[in-house]
C-alpha cells in the first residue's frame, strides 16, 4: 500500500511511518518542519 504521512517529521507521523515501513508499505512523508525535526526520520530515509 502507497501511504502519503503530513506532519511525519512529527512524533506521531515518523511513529507512524515506522511502523508502515515494518509492514513493508511505501511511506512518502510530507513535513515543513514547522515543529517536526529532521532527526525522527534520518533513520527510516533510503
């Protein structure tokens, strides 16, 4: 499944892209980084 995360820089959007990834989804995150943070998703890009 193709999931589309706003706000996946987030606690609970890179949470939730995590836990898609592990499913084996495609995860896209969408984030202006308004109160997201970069790091909480270094780990999951490729």
């Amino acid at each position: 499944m193709k999931i589309l995360i706003t706000g996946g820089a987030g606690f609970i959007g890179s949470n939730l892209a995590q836990h898609f990834l592990s499913k084996d989804h495609q995860v896209r995150v969408l984030d202006n980084f308004a109160t997201g943070k970069p790091e909480n998703i270094l780990p999951l890009i490729d």
